[in-house]
C-alpha cells in the first residue's frame, strides 16, 4: 500500500470551524460534511484506496472556487480537486486533512463557435457532454476516453486523457485553446484563449497533464472538429504476437495513419468474445482492430491496402465490416474489455506504461513469464499504434495477499517498460498509484526540478501534495 | 560580436554553464548565431551555441519517432525523413529570405521558438510533436523530460514549457519529435473572393468540411482576396475531396485547382511568409486570434498603417509586415488585446525591439508564477535576459 502524508493536527481539530467558514463562503448545498454524504468521495477509479476528507465542496462558479481556495490557503488547509472520480490512478483520492472541491456542477457550456471551430465549456462539463453538443453540425471533440460518458474536462485536462482515436487526432493537449484557473493562492487567471499559439510561456501545456497540483481549472476552451463523412472497422488475427506486432510496422511504414490501431492479446480475446460476442476469433495469439475514415470509397481504398499488407503476415483471419453495424461489432468487445474482465475476474488492476511499439512482442513475452510467476493473470489491450499498454493484471481484492501481489505484478511491468524505453504512464496518469515509482523513471534532481516547478505555482503544497512525487519534505 | 562558446557535446554544455553560473555571467543561447535580431535584445556579453551538438541520434520510421541533437540544421533532418516519406508534419517556416540568413534553422532553434508553419490548423503546433527533450538548466544540470514514446504523462510536461521559451528557461541538448508520413499528393484550391471577411468564412466553410483540409490561408488580391485551402492525401482521394470541396465552394467565388509542384510552392512561399518579405525595412508583426475577429485585425492594422498582410491558420494567424515604429507597435498591442489575441513583434531593427513589449504583457498573479518558474529553472538569470521580457 502506498502511504499518505500525515494528516496536520490542528486543522484535524480545527475541523467544525473550518466547516463553518466553508459554509459562510458558500450555499449550505455545497458544503458536504457528514460522514455518510461524504462517503461517495472517500475514493476514485482506483478503489483499492480510501480515504475521507475533512469536508468536501461542490462551488458553482470561479468565483466560489477563488473562495474557498483563497480561505484554505490563508488557513493552510490543504485541498483536493475532483471532476467525477474515474482516475485509474488515485489522482481524486483525498486527504484526512484536505478539501476535497469538487467541480460537477459546474456543468455549463458557455459558448459554442464552429466558424471558429471552438468551444468553451466549465470544468465539469463530462467528455461526451463537448460532443454531444456539437454533434448536430457534424462536429465532435476528439479525444475520446473509455469513460467519456462519466469524467469530466476539468479532469481530462489534468491527466492529459487520450483515447482510442488519438492515434491521428492526439490527446487532450492537442486539442486544447485556453483555460480559466483559480491558482493555488486563489487567483483568477487566463491562460491560452480562443487562439492558437498564445505567445510567451506555455503554461496551457504545462497545466495540460498536471493532475491538479498546479491549481484548479474552472473553465476550458476546446477547439472542435468537423468529424468525417464516415468510419470503418475491420479486425485481423494472427498466429503470433510478434507477426502481429510487424504487421503493424508495415501498415504504418506504408504510410497509413489508421485513426485507431487496437491491439488485444489470447486472454483479452477470450474475455471480449465470452462478454461480448463479436465474434473473435478464438485460435488466435493477437488480434488488431483497425479503424479508417472517408467517404464509402475511400474507406474501401484504405482497407484495401491495408488488408492487402496484413495477407503478407499469413493471418488467422481478416474481417472488414461492410457497414456501420459490423464494425459497431467489431468494436463491442474491445469496448467492453474492462468489464469483460471484471466478469471473469472479481478485481484487476488497469496499468497504463507506454512502450516503443517495437518491443511489443518482448514485453508481452515477460509479462506472460511474471504472470506465471505471480500466479495471476493477465490480459492486455494495447493502443498499438502509440505504444500504450494496458495490461489488466487480475486479483481477488479479499484476499489482502493477492492484492500486494497484483501491486508487485504491476510495478514490475512499469519498470519493464521504462527499461525498454518506455514510460510509467501514457494516460491515466502517476496519482498516487504509480508516485513511488517515478525515481524509477526520473533521476532524483530532476524530481528535484519538477517539484520546484510545483512550489513555483503553490509554495505551500496546499493542492494535491500527495499525488505524483515521492513524498519529501516540500523543496 | 560577442564571445563565443561552442561546445562539442552535451557535457561541454554542462560545463560552460556551471562556469558561467560560478562567474553569475549571463549567456546569450543560440542555435545557428545568426538569428540574435529575435525577439528583445540579449543583454549578455558572451554567447553559448549548439551548432557542435549536431546529428540524428535516432531515427524509426515505424515508430514516428526522431531524435536529433539540438544544434541539427533542419534541412539535415527534412532529408532524412524524406527518405523515408515522412515529415516534421508542422511544417516550421523557413525564415531565411525573411531575416536575409544564411544559415538555416537548428532543431533546437525551432523547439525553442515553437514557430510552427499552415499545417499547425490541422496537426497542431511543434510542441504538440515533441515527445522529449533533455536539456541543461541554469545550475548545470542535465535534466529530461517526456522520452521516445508517443504518449506519456509522467510528470510534469516540461517538453511544453521549453519549447516557445526562447532559451530563457534551458540549453537544449537534444529533442525528440513525433513524425509523421507525408502524404503522397496534394492539391489546392485557390478561391478569388471579394474580401478578407469573406475569405475568412470561406476558409471557416473548408475547414468545417469532412474532407480533412491540412492548410487555410488567404491573402489580400488586386481586387477582393484569394483564399486557398489545401488538401494531402493519397492521390484518389485528393482528387475526390478537391471535386467535392470545388463543388461546396463554388458560391462563394471564382475556384482555381493548383495541383503538384505549383501547389506545394504555393505553401512552401505562404509558410515562410515570403510574400512580407520584400521591403525589409519593415518590421514584421505575427498576430493570433480567433479567425473570425481577423478581419477586424486586419481592418484595423493595414489600413491604418498602411502595412500588408498575409492571413495563415484559417484566418487564425494574422502576418503584417508595416513600418517599424513605436506607434504601429502600440496600434499592433491594441488590436491584439480588443480581439483577445496574442501578438509578436517578430521582426524590427534593434531599438524598437528593446523599447516595446514584444509579446503580450501578462497579468500581475500570471506574472508572479512566471518569475517563479523562471528561478526554479534558472535561479541565476543565466539564460538569455531581457529576450522575452524586459528585466523587472
Ligand atoms: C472505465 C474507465 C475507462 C477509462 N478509460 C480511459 C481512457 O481510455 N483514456 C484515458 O486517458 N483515461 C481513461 N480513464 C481514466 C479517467 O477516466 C481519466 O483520467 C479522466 O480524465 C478523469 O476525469 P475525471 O473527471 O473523472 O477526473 P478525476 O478522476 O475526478 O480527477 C483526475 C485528476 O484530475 C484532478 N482534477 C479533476 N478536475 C480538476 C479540475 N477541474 N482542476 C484541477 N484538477 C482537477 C484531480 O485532482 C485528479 O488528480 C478511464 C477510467 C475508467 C474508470
Ligand atoms: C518571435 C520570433 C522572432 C524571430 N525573429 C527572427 C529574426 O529576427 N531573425 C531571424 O533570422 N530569425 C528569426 N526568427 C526565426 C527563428 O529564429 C528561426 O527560424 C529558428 O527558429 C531558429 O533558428 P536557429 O537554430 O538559428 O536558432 P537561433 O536563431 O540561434 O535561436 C532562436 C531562439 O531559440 C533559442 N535557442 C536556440 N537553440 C536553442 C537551444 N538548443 N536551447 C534553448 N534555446 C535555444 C535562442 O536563444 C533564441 O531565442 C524568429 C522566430 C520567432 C518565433
């Protein structure tokens, strides 16, 4: 288990007071302190970690968020913002001694432009909220997590989501314009605007990925896009992980960007398949998903060719959807991967490293070889394209052995991937789960350097203090 | 002239700056020397340069990742993409004619300017490319950021906070950028439209189209405009896509298909802002806004000051090119700010470059973290001073 800081003991005594102060800044409905209504709180996606907060917040505007941060920060109460609390990696999980300021209800959207192509939206506006939106013109927004239904911007721009069509139109930092952000001391600042380019500083990127240590985003400008005149799946099995791995070497060495490459492996393929029935196939080591946009004529090119460059890797099988209902199917399962698993597995952890897509075939090797050793398996989805590994290790959370193993497991595969040069995580984020493991990536003074960036927007720690860093005395 | 320091490697980097730090000498950092008119003057008597720190160190074409050390001429890295049918997909502008060079960019130089060129609308920025950097830091320190892999968000994202600071922040060592396959064809489809606000909607118009426009810009014509969207692909389906654009176009003007070689030095011209580049007596103004609020930039600016423009990004990226005062300076900071824009003086003789503010002015609580930061990196206000920013 990972620790937590020490909670501060006077602002542990000085609870009720402080609970009346929050409850002077804001409406009574906003201010949550009884045990029970702040149970829903006490953790994120990562539900192996609890924790209760001092109180918890829910402001409706900047300036209630300007508040209660200018109030906690005179006071030295340290603070914990949360969007809806799908992090994989402990990023919401508060503190004993924290607020925790929770941005969903502020949950409108104040502009949508598309001659500008953009839209400005307040933190808590969910992923799928921006599209849905937009979507009567043709527009999308287009990073797309797994959980776009449920997390929210604010949070997508703190751990820089990705999704499974990053591959061509990148990951929430590439799709940003602005934000309005309460800073740790409770200013009010913009950063970026309807524009490209700000000129000066990037502070836009800089913020863009880190998980609510720098301060608290209330509103994002996003630029939207005009989706294609239509998308098709087509799926190829293979007999091995390392022919899979050199089809899609050759798919992209010909030039074809897919706007999705998905890769699964055997025990992902069953999980999916006994979930979802799409109809994958069964004898096969590795299966690709592929996904192209155009017009009906262009899909058919792209397919062509890229079906014609997978006949060169003997498959097991190549499917390509005639519809938009067969590749719905071809997606389903691999959709579904998560909870596929969670049906055959009571628990499982979800790692996110990232590898160079040319060591795909080894990791996979090692991987199997600790899961034999661990006595737990495994089954990874991988967005194949970029590199990212998403190994779901499998456990029993009842069984506190299993789950220190799982943990083991996990980290071992990290260090895998940083070894292989490769990174601890792609998109979920370091949180909690993954802070004791960043000196694997990182050589001490250039934790050092990042942590002095951290004092730079927040000299006393008050904001995520425990997420990220190995816990240190503040530099 | 300033003294000059031109280390061979990464450790000699180390090296000149721990020196320059214990002696508290402030370094003017350049890539290529050539460039110093960037920007505010550098108030420092002695110069470190990357040209010695030179060669890809990394190249996979499957992959879509290239590393190069920082003082690598561009054109060293274009030509081994080339091989390869890829490409630094931002298309960073080739400023020579503009500055009057002779040296091309260095990689670093690029990083460090973010200067991205028309296909930024569509691929996003040089920074958005970056993947990883490792640089030195004003105490000396070798320190990474990002790596080689396609995503990652392992700690805080430095690579974004280096690239576009203009050397004040670090020494960059060695980049590593995303790449991508250049497309096999191109065409573009010129539009002769009555005006720059009309222009702007019919670049809005292709850039809300399906068909995937990798270039929007537009200048000012004899009578009216011509705007120009461009289109990449492989062959059958630029052909297709140009049909279908022509046809969602046409009323809005006269539509001319530029295809091959004439298309690409349409853009090749249009990146490096060649049209601006003929009186150089002018100074040069890059001006961001949201495209609809371009016409009322460029309404207000060329008119007024008689300068001339070159619209890129959609109508995104105003380029003016006008004389080079004070007072079109102030006229530039006010049009910028009445559209909530950003702005860079980008090219002026030397006196009016230190006199004004070159970028935009931040607010005071913006201001304070960013003093912060900058002494969290270079606590001895090593790098570059007064290049961004007058000192305070
Ligand atoms: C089933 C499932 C599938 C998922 N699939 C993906 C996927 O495909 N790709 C992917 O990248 N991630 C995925 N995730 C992870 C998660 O959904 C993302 O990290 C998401 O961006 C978190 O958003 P949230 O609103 O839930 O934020 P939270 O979990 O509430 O918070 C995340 C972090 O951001 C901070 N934060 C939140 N809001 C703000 C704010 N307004 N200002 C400052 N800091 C803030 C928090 O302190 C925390 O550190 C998945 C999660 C689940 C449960
Ligand atoms: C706002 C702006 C103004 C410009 N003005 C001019 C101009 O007046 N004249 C001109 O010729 N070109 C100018 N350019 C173009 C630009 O300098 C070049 O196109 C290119 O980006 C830099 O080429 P270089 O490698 O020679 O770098 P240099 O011109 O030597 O350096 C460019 C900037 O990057 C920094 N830098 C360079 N290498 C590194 C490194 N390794 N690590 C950290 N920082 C580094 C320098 O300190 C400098 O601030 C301008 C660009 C911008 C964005």
């Amino acid at each position: 288990m990972i620790a937590l800081p020490p909670p501060k003991p006077d602002i542990l005594a000085r609870r009720t007071e402080i609970v009346a102060a929050l409850l002077a800044l804001l409406p009574a409905d906003a201010v949550i302190h009884e045990t029970l209504r702040m149970r829903p709180y006490e953790t994120d996606g990562l539900t192996a970690y609890r924790q209760m907060p001092l109180a918890v917040v829910l402001p409706s505007t900047t300036e209630q968020v300007a508040a209660v941060v200018r109030y906690c920060h005179a006071n030295g109460i340290r603070m914990v913002p949360r969007g809806a609390g799908t992090s994989l990696s402990g990023g919401a999980l508060p503190l004993e001694d924290a607020v925790v300021i929770g941005l969903m209800r502020m949950n409108r959207i104040l502009e949508i432009d598309f001659e500008d192509r953009l839209a400005v939206v307040e933190a808590g506006v969910t992923n799928l909220g921006i599209t849905k939106a937009v979507e009567h013109e043709g527009f999308f927004y287009a990073p797309d997590p797994s959980s776009q239904l449920a997390c929210m911007i604010g949070g997508n721009v703190n751990m820089n989501s990705g999704g499974a069509h990053c591959l061509k139109y990148g990951v929430t930092a590439n799709n940003l314009l602005g934000l309005k952000l309460v800073t740790p001391e409770g200013d009010i600042v913009e950063v970026g605007g309807a524009h490209l380019d700000h000129a000066g500083y990037d502070w836009l990127g800089l913020l863009t990925g880190s998980e609510g240590m720098l301060g608290i985003v209330t509103e994002v400008t996003v630029r939207i896009l005009r989706g294609p005149e239509g998308a098709r799946a087509m799926l190829a099995a293979f007999k091995g992980t390392e022919i899979a791995g050199a089809a899609v070497d050759a798919i992209i060495g010909s030039g074809i960007i897919p706007v999705a490459l998905e890769f699964m492996d055997r025990p992902c393929i069953h999980a999916c398949e006994a979930f979802a029935h799409a109809g994958y196939p069964l004898d096969a080591e590795a299966m690709l998903i592929i996904e192209v946009e155009g017009s009906v004529a262009e899909q058919d090119a792209l397919l062509d060719r890229i079906k014609e460059i997978c006949a060169r890797f003997d498959p097991i099988s190549l499917k390509v959807a005639t519809s938009a209902e067969e590749s719905m199917a071809i997606w389903k399962g691999r959709k579904g991967a998560f909870g596929a698993v969670g049906r055959i597995s009571p628990d499982y952890l979800c790692m996110d490293g990232t590898i160079p897509t040319g060591e795909l075939p080894f990791v996979l090797k090692r991987i199997g070889e600790m899961s034999t050793a661990y006595g737990l398996q495994v089954a990874n989805v991988f967005h194949a394209g970029d590199g990212n590994l998403h190994p779901l290790i499998m456990f029993d959370a009842n069984d506190p052995d299993s789950f220190h193993k799982a943990e083991t497991f996990g980290a071992e595969i990290l260090r895998l991937c940083v070894e292989v040069g490769g990174c601890l995580t792609g998109e979920h984020g370091v949180g909690v789960e993954k802070r004791d493991l960043m000196p694997v990536q990182f050589q001490p003074h250039e934790l050092t350097q990042q942590r002095a960036i951290k004092t730079a927007f927040d000299p006393a720690w008050l904001l995520n203090p425990h997420k990220v860093f190995p816990l240190t005395e503040p530099v | 002239m300033t003294d000059l320091i031109a280390p061979a490697d990464e450790a000699g980097v180390v090296e000149a700056i721990r020196a320059a730090v214990a002696m508290r000498e402030p370094l003017a950092i350049e890539g290529h020397g050539s460039k110093r008119a960037l920007l505010r003057p550098v108030q420092a008597a002695r110069t470190l340069t990357t040209r010695g720190l030179s060669g890809i160190t990394l190249y996979k074409p499957t992959e879509l990742v290239l590393s190069a050390r920082a003082g690598t001429p561009l054109p060293e890295i274009e030509a081994a993409l080339a091989e390869h049918g890829q490409m630094l997909a931002p298309e960073p502008p080739d400023t020579r004619s503009l500055f009057g060079a002779p040296d091309p960019a260095t990689i670093g130089g690029i990083v460090a300017t973010n200067l991205s060129g028309p296909r930024r609308i569509t691929v996003g920025a040089i920074r958005d490319h970056l993947l990883g950097i490792r640089f030195v830091n004003g105490v000396g320190e070798m320190v990474r950021s990002g790596g080689r892999v396609l995503k990652n968000v392992t700690g805080l994202d430095l690579c974004k906070l280096l690239a576009g600071s203009h050397g004040t922040l670090g020494v960059l060592t060695e980049v590593t950028l995303k790449v991508l396959p250049a497309a096999r064809a191109s065409a573009t489809l010129a539009i002769a439209v009555p005006g720059v606000a009309a222009g702007v909607r019919a670049l809005s118009a292709g850039l809300a189209s399906p068909y995937g426009v990798t270039g929007a810009a537009l200048a000012p014509a004899a009578s009216g405009a011509t705007a120009w969207l461009r289109l990449e692909d492989f062959p059958d389906s630029v052909a297709y896509r140009a049909g279908r654009l022509r046809a969602d176009l046409a009323a809005r003007g006269d539509v001319t298909l530029l295809e091959g070689a004439e298309s690409e030095a349409l853009w090749r011209g249009l990146r490096d802002a060649a049209p601006l580049a003929a009186a150089p007596e002018d100074a040069i103004w890059r001006i961001s806004v949201r495209p609809s609020a371009a016409p009322g930039v460029v309404a207000a600016l060329a008119d007024a000051l008689g300068g001339r423009v070159l619209l890129d990004w959609g109508g995104g990226l105003v380029w003016l090119a006008g004389p080079a005062t004070a007072a079109a300076h102030v006229a530039v900071m006010q049009a910028a700010a009445a559209s909530r824009g950003s702005f860079t003086l980008f090219r002026a003789p030397a006196p009016l470059r230190a006199a004004v503010p070159v970028l935009p002015e931040e607010p005071a609580a913006l201001a304070a973290i960013g003093a912060r930061v900058k002494a969290a990196l270079d606590p001895h206000q090593i790098f570059n001073p007064g290049r961004m920013r007058a000192a305070a």
